[in-house]
C-alpha cells in the first residue's frame, strides 16, 4: 500500500503550499489579463521558485521580473525566456554576468543614469551582443529612476548615440502607494503614478523615440495601473502565495503560504515555537497563528518564536503550529525549499533556488 507523507510529518520550521489556493491564485490573475490588453509579468522576487515561475508563463505571463542578476540566473537556466530586470546593474562583474545570460533569455535591464548606460555599452561591446533598457521613472517612491522629462529625454538621447544598447521602453514603480488601504484611494493614486509614466512615454515619443514596453504595478495595484492606457505590462508577484500584510487589502487572492513550526515549551501562557527571524521575517510586523483564536506572536528572536495564547494548557509539547507570513518576499529568502501540499498530503518539494541571490 502507497503511504502518502501527511503535513504533520514534515520536519519544522517549514514553508508550506496550500496547492489549492496556490492554484487559485494563479487563474485568478491568469484569467484578469486574459480580458485586457496589458501583460502579466511576474515579479519573482516573492518566490524566488523555478518551478512557480515555469506555471505562471505557462498560464500565460509573457515572462518574468527580477530585482537581482543572480535571480535572474536562476530564471534564465530554468528556461524562462524573457526577463526583466526591475532594476540598476551596477559595475563590471554584474554587467559581465548580465551579458552571458543573453544566449539563454530575452534579458532587458532598467537605467537610469549616464554612468551606468556607458559601462552597459562598453560591456555590451565587448562581449558584441545589443543590451535592451528600460529607462526606469520615479514615479514617487523616491527610489531609482529618473525624476522629470527633461532628465528622460537626456537618458533616451545618449542610448541612441550607444551603439550596442537598444531603448525598448520605461518602467515605474508605484511602492510608495500599493498599500493605501482604502480601494478608492489607492485606485485614484495608483493611477495618476502610472499616468504619469505613460506622460513619460508620450514624450519620449515626441522627441522621436520608440517606447513599446511600459512596465509598472504590483499586487496591490495590478487591476488599477493595468487600466490605464499606455501601460503594457504589470510587475506584480506576491499575488501567487500572499501573506498578512497583502491580505488587509482584500484583493480576493488566498494565503497559500504559511509556515509549520513545532511547539517546543509551554510555560502558563507563554508558548515557544521553533521558528525565529530566521525562519520567519518580522520587518513589516509578527506572522499571525491560523486556527487558534486568541493567539499572536508577540517577538521573534534568533531560533525561537514566543506566542501568548490563553489557552496554552490545551497545547502539547511537539504539536504543530501553522503561521502565515507578515511579509512573504522575505521570509521565503530564508528556506531552501516549498513544500506543496494538497488535501493535507504532501505533492512535492519545490526548490527555492534563488534564495539569497542577491548579487
Ligand atoms: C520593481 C518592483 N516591481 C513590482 C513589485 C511588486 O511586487 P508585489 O507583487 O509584491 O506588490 C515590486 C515590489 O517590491 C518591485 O520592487
């Protein structure tokens, strides 16, 4: 007789997939993009995941985002074919890296300054390979990017004298707005940022350049900056597994991703899990118990995650505790693998290969 490994025998702390909300997650913004013009291209940074990312092109993203090179290594080795880099690559060994990925994948890289489009294009030269850019826009997250038309115009206008870079279009990010609680507001900031990136294009336009890509939008934004003319495609990423701080915006994406701990001493209502800050991010505030009314977190330290729970005396020594993430993106930086399961059996181990690639 087969014996199905249960959740409960997995060794803790561990991150989990529920596949079934995984799932839904998928379709849910699969079918969204179906129904309009702009793309989806997927943000990895929050899963960090071959095998998540094959399942979102094959469910119809045009290909990914990274932040980082070594993220988009990964990608590019697992066969994703179109990549963007969501960001500056800075100095010789990154660009060097950057060029050798282009025999694999479709990679297009975001600028914003002068320095930077002159060594892209010197290493660019030297390897003899055309590099495509994104010139990157602030669009108020006070971040990279470049801050008004004038400096845009300047960028475009040295691109075109480079000889082995290509302008393939503008990115912005509006972060410092994704988390506006009340929907009307973020609907009302989300899209004057991503108007302000398409009035970027438009200009850029004027002076005579040709902007096809128009890249921006995250979770909390997707069905907002995709609604705005001009925009082409949405960077959003922890849609896919969610966790608490996305959950309060009610987007109608499930927690798929929680961690199993272990309880490992009970004393009064103190209740002490195996599972720290490294296993667990506390950045953006504690993860949150599921299943047991009453419960938080109430500190995380190294290797050991206190929770206060009333009812501790109901609780055993070695039973397992569920925790969903206050932010996914960087817990999931902290294991080496998913575990994904179904029904409460275990479906499989998904490696998390680009953690910690932040070079
Ligand atoms: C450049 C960029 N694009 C998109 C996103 C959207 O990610 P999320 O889906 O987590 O909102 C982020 C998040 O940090 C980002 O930095």
């Amino acid at each position: 007789m087969r014996v199905k490994t249960k959740k409960g025998y997995i060794d803790t702390p561990a991150l989990i997939v529920d596949l079934d909300k995984f799932e839904s997650n998928l379709k849910k913004m699969a079918d969204y993009f179906k129904g309009i013009d702009a793309d989806i291209r997927p943000h990895i940074k929050t899963h960090k995941c071959p095998v998540m990312a094959i399942k979102q092109v094959n469910a119809g993203a045009i290909g990914v985002t990274c932040a980082k090179v070594g993220e988009a290594e990964v990608m590019a080795k697992a066969g994703i074919g179109d990549i963007l880099i969501a960001n500056q690559v800075v100095g010789a060994t990154k660009i060097m890296r950057l060029l050798d990925l282009l025999h694999l994948s479709d990679v297009k890289v975001a600028v914003e300054n002068d320095g930077n489009v002159e060594e892209l294009n010197e290493g660019a030269k030297s390897r003899n390979k055309i590099l495509k850019v994104l010139i990157e826009v602030d669009v108020g997250m006070n971040r990279c990017g470049v801050r008004d038309f004038e400096e845009a115009v300047e960028l475009a206008k040295k691109i075109d004298k480079l000889k082995n870079l290509e302008l393939v279009g503008i990115m912005g990010y509006e972060g410092h707005i994704i988390f506006t609680f009340e929907r009307e507001e973020r609907k009302k900031l989300g899209t004057q940022c991503m108007e302000n990136l398409v009035d970027f294009k438009k200009h850029l336009e004027k002076e005579g350049f040709s902007i096809p890509i128009v890249s921006g939008g995250g979770t909390g934004t997707y069905d907002i900056a995709s609604k705005v003319e001009g925009v082409t495609e949405i960077q959003a990423g922890s849609y896919l597994t969610m966790d608490v701080t996305y959950g309060y915006l009610n987007l109608g994406f499930e927690q798929a991703l929680t961690l199993l701990t272990s309880i490992i001493s009970i004393h009064d209502d103190h209740v002490i899990l195996d599972c720290g800050m490294k296993a667990v991010s506390g950045e953006v505030g504690q993860p949150q118990g599921v299943g047991l009314e009453g419960a938080s977190i109430s500190s995380l330290s190294e290797e050991h995650g206190h929770m206060v729970y009333p009812e501790a005396s109901k609780l055993m020594i070695g039973q397992k505790v569920e925790l969903v993430p206050s932010h996914g993106c960087t817990t999931v930086n902290l294991h080496d693998n998913f575990y994904v399961v179904k029904d409460d059996t275990l479906e499989g181990v998904w490696e998390i290969s680009a953690r910690g690639k932040f070079l």
